[in-house]
C-alpha cells in the first residue's frame, strides 16, 4: 500500500518537472523574441531584426539577416532597439548614447538618459549610429571604381576610390584613398593622387575637433608630391532629416614637391572647410555630398588654393550603386611654375558599400 501511494507522487514530480521546463524554455524563448528590434510601421505592421542606424532621413533595417531595407522615416511609427548601444543626434545639436525604446505616441521614441527619459520625435533626429555591445568600434566603407577607353587617341583612364570608417562614441577616424590614372601607348602616368587619414573627436553636439594628414599628386597643378598635417576645430551648422552642413578651420603644414624636382620649404596655411550631405526622398535613391577648402597662405607668399569635390551617388539595389565626382582645384602659385594654374574634371563609378 505505501509503494502504491508513492507511485502517484512520483507521477506528479515529473509533471511539474516538466511543466518547469517547459515554462522555462517558453521564458527564455519570449526573452529572445523581445530582445530583437522592432520597426513600428504607420500602416500597423510591426517588423522584427535589427535596426542598423538612421542618416539624412532613412532608416536602415535588417530584416532578421534576410533583407536589408531603407525606410523614410515618415513612415515609421516609433523603433525598439536594444541589442546594441547607439549615438543619437539630434536637429536640436544635442547627443544621447543610449538604446532606444518605442513610444505609444506616434512618430515618437524614448532614450534613457542619466536624468531619467527624454521622448525624442522622429523628425528632429538628424543621425543614428549603432555599436556592438562588447565590441570597441563600428567599421563600415565604401569602394568605386571605373575605366573609360577612347580607340581614336588610344588612350585609357582608370579611377578608384575608397573610403574606410571607423566609428566609436566620440570619435569618428576616416580614410580615403584616391587616384585616375592615364594608360596612352603602353604608358601608365598617375595623374590625381589622394590618400587621407582624419579623426573626428565630436566635443558636444555643435562642437569637434580634428586632425588630419594626407599625401597628394596632382600633375596637372605641377605638383609631384605634397606631405600636409593639420589640427583644427569645427562647428556643426545644421542637422536636419534630410541635409547637414559642417563649418571647420585650423592650421596645417605642407611640405611640397613640384613636377621639376624642386622641393619648397615648408608652408602653412589656414584652411576653411565646407561640407554638406543632402540626401532625396524621391526615386531614386540619391544622395549628394559637396566639400569645399579654400587654403590662405599665412607663410607670407600671398598664396591661396582650393581643392573641392561634389559626390552624387545613385543606390541601385543592396549594396551596390553608381557614382559620379566633379572635382575642382585652383592654386594661385602652382609648383613648378609659380603660375595661377586649374584642375577640374568628372569621374565615374560602380560603387560597392560594406559591411
């Protein structure tokens, strides 16, 4: 009779056992679930993946390592995200580090703060920038490149250009690497040359600073080779959905060499740089970016220069696009001749985006 008796409770053991389990797998299974960020959409669809960041108005979103979207943010209702730690800028110059949770209010999201909770609109965000939680930084690039050939002048030009970002909460390192080169009767002749490291550090909201150096070669100007290093300071004009301007000056060096083989001693000069990131809602998928610096020589040579370059690129499906460059450089006393001399040109491109 007591075995009998133990046979049931022994029965019930199990079941609770496994109802135990079975919630427990069912609790890690919702956590799992809710832990993936979620796009709220304004039509009442409510998408799961992972939110990739926001810049001149659209957002990027994988959809769960299936797909890749853009989404212009007047079509999103509000954005969970907590699975990685993300730099928020707002139109208002203001920046969080914070994950980002959804509001009720439409159009609306929450982002933690040491005060507690701000409740930011959608439309007065400017940027979103995610990083791996656990991880040091965000790398992310882009390549182009292109080749044209004339059989009349048997002549062939090939561009390539490559731009590298590495991204942490206050910095923002960039590299560019830039060259046309010029194929005429078996001859290779390196006509435009660019490579260029800079660093970002971003002070607040409206403020930075930045330090850069770069090598140069541009033929057509006289100049072989030009070594320049430079710091400086720069201020944030404006950050809207759809466009941001940016305003910096400092002071770099250069050592240059010119076409006759002439070294100059070294110069100083006071750069004024402009740029400016605009990007349209409409199809296509285009976005454009202008920089201008205008260069005064403060060595006493009444010298000025100024190199520029508006990008306009075309997103034609994932990753891959096309680009097109105008570039434009003025030297007053260009080296070899000492002459005012110009340079302008257009370059075209099949771009890949990466990561």
């Amino acid at each position: 009779m007591i075995a009998r008796k133990a046979y049931p409770h022994r029965f019930s053991i199990g079941r609770c056992i496994r109802a135990a389990f079975s919630v427990g797998l069912l609790m890690i299974t919702m956590g799992k679930a809710k832990s993936k960020d979620t796009l709220y959409l304004r039509n009442g669809l409510a998408v799961a993946g992972e939110l990739k960041g926001m810049s001149l108005g659209l957002v990027e979103f994988d959809l769960d390592g299936i797909q890749l979207v853009n989404v212009k943010i007047n079509k999103i209702k509000s954005l969970y995200a907590s699975m990685h730690l993300f730099r928020v800028q707002t139109t208002h110059k203001h920046i969080y580090f914070s994950t980002i949770q959804n509001s009720s209010n439409a159009g609306e999201v929450i982002i933690s703060t040491q005060a507690g909770a701000d409740t930011l609109l959608l439309e007065n965000i400017s940027s979103i920038t995610y990083f791996n939680i656990g991880k040091r930084g965000l790398w992310e690039g882009k390549v182009s490149t292109g080749y044209s050939f004339t059989k009349s002048s048997d002549i062939g030009r090939f561009n390539f250009d490559a731009t590298i970002n590495y991204k942490t909460q206050k910095n923002n390192m960039g590299i560019v690497v830039s060259t046309i080169t010029t194929q005429e009767n078996d001859t290779w002749n390196r006509d435009r040359e660019d490579f260029r490291i800079s660093d970002q550090y971003y002070l607040n909201g409206l403020f930075q600073a930045f330090g850069v150096v770069s090598y140069q070669r541009n033929l057509e100007l006289g100049l072989a080779r030009r070594f320049q290093e430079g710091l400086g300071m720069g201020v944030n004009l404006w950050a809207k959905t759809k466009a941001r301007g940016d305003l910096l000056t400092g002071l770099v060096a250069n050592q240059d060499l010119g076409t006759d083989g002439i070294e100059q001693k070294i110069r100083f000069e006071l750069p004024l740089v402009f740029s400016m990131h605009v990007f349209s809602f409409a199809k296509p998928d285009i976005s454009i970016s202008i920089s201008q610096t205008a260069f005064f020589d403060v060595s006493g040579n009444k010298r000025i220069r100024q190199d520029g370059d508006i990008r306009i690129n075309w997103k034609v499906f994932s990753d891959f696009g096309v680009s097109l460059q105008f570039y434009d450089n003025f030297d007053s006393k260009s080296p070899g001749t000492g002459q005012s001399n110009v340079d302008y040109g257009t370059v075209f491109g099949l771009t890949y985006k990466f990561p």
